[in-house]
C-alpha cells in the first residue's frame, strides 16, 4: 500500500497500512530542493506501482506524478528515482525553459488497457508508452488543454476521458457548460458527451481525484464537480446520469462493482 502527501514524499505500508515507512530514495532525491508547491501544493497525488512502460509489469518498478516536479519513475523497488518528463511543458518558466528535465506541474496520470499513459498537465495533454522516452501532445480536439481528471478504460485500449478547464486563471469549464471528451484511438480525436449533464450555464469544475470508473466486465465512469453534483455513465451509453446533487464540493469519486 502507497500513499503520497505534501511536501513530496510517498510512503509504504508493507501490513495493510498498519505501519507506513518513508521512502527515502525519493525523500533524499537531489532534485528535491527544486521542487517547488503548485497553486494546490506541494502534492504527491499519483502513484502508479508495478509499471514503468507498456512493455510489460514489474512489482520492482513505479511511477509517480506531483505537483510541481513531474513525473517520476523507479525501477529499483523505491532505492533510486529518475526524471520521466520529456516533451512536457512548463510554461510557467521562461520561454527557453519551458521543456526542463523536471519541474512540471502534472495533474494527473492514468494508465489505459494496453499500457499506455495518459498525462493531464498544467497546459497540455500528453500520451506516452514509455514515460521515459517521452511524450507526445494528444490536446487537439479539445476546447482546453488545462484540467485536472484524466480516466482511462480498463479494458479497452486508447480510451480515455478529459474534463477540460478554461485556464489556469479562469477555473471554468469551457463556454461555461459542463461536459466531459472522451478519445477511442489514443488521443487522435476527441468527442464530447455532454447528454445527460446540465444544460444551463455551470460554473464549476471536476478536479484531480473527482472522476473514476469501477472497472467492471461493462465499466461505468463516474465524476463529481465542486458544486456537488456526481454523474454516471455505462460504457456504451451516450448520456449521463445524475448519481446525487447539491453535496459540499466533490473531492474524491471512487467506485467499485458489488
């Protein structure tokens, strides 16, 4: 068991969280005095064990996303880390520093069917099938390439969804309607699914850990806003559905087949 906190640390629990150990190889990691808090902290929010690549799994091996620093990745069971983050932008910097060996601000990473990683940066949308060699823009199609949730398929390849944010200075959804895009080949395009979803002007927006799917034979994909609304969707389906209203702002979305 993992868990990653503010300021950039991640820990380990080895008895079914009865007992956390920290993990020095990224504690004591020399880049450590360079990273620096987003707008929502100095956060270690992803961590994805057991895959560095869509090669194959290794249980040695992790990846984890924070905000800011970026993506890093182990190969070594938590002893030594390297920087992933080629071809990410960090458009906070200076123009001739804006592709640097680390010090994204990653939003968000999620690994689809086939291996394959999904990034939603501060600016810019990002695929890759091995984080180490680089990633590639998938932002086209979409009204924004600013958000925070990123929800792959868990059992078909190169499908994704996108909850796009107008900007880093404006945390709207675009045109000030709330709507989710979804990609079935890897980012090449995308499609909006907004059925279902509320048709008047919403001002709010679906942050980091808002959105999920519950992995089921027919998945369903779920997301919540910080107005406190949570809306469903069964693969296949074209609308969504409105799961619950009028909650305190929506933080966390996880869900689970029974």
């Amino acid at each position: 068991m993992y868990a990653g906190v503010e300021p950039h640390a991640l820990f380990r629990s080895s008895d079914g969280g009865e007992s956390f150990q920290l993990v020095r190889g990224l504690w004591d990691h020399p880049h450590r005095a360079n990273w620096f808090p987003g707008a929502g902290g100095a956060c270690l929010h992803t961590v994805i064990p057991g895959r560095i690549s869509a090669a194959g799994t290794d249980p040695r091996s992790m990846t984890v996303a924070m905000s800011t620093g970026g993506v890093y990745q182990s190969r070594d069971d938590g002893v030594s880390w390297q920087p992933a983050n080629a071809g990410i932008s960090a458009g906070f910097f200076p123009e001739d520093q804006q592709y640097p060996e680390y010090g994204q601000c990653v939003h968000k990473i999620a690994v689809d069917a086939a291996g394959d990683f999904y990034l939603q940066n501060h600016h810019g949308v990002y695929r890759t099938s091995d984080p180490a060699a680089g990633w590639t823009s998938i932002a086209d199609g979409l009204p924004s390439d600013f958000g925070f949730a990123m929800v792959t398929h868990p059992h078909t390849p190169a499908t994704a969804f996108n909850f796009s944010v107008v900007s880093q200075g404006v945390h709207l959804p675009p045109h000030n309607h709330l709507q989710a895009h979804r990609t079935d080949d890897g980012g090449a395009s995308w499609h909006a699914i907004t059925d279902g979803l509320p048709t008047d002007p919403y001002y709010s927006i679906v942050l980091r850990d808002a959105a999920c799917t519950d992995g089921a034979s027919t998945p369903g994909f779920y997301f919540g806003t910080r107005s406190g609304d949570v809306f469903s969707l069964v693969d296949g389906d074209t609308s969504w559905t409105t799961v619950a209203q009028h909650l305190p702002d929506v933080l966390c979305v996880r869900a689970v087949e029974v």
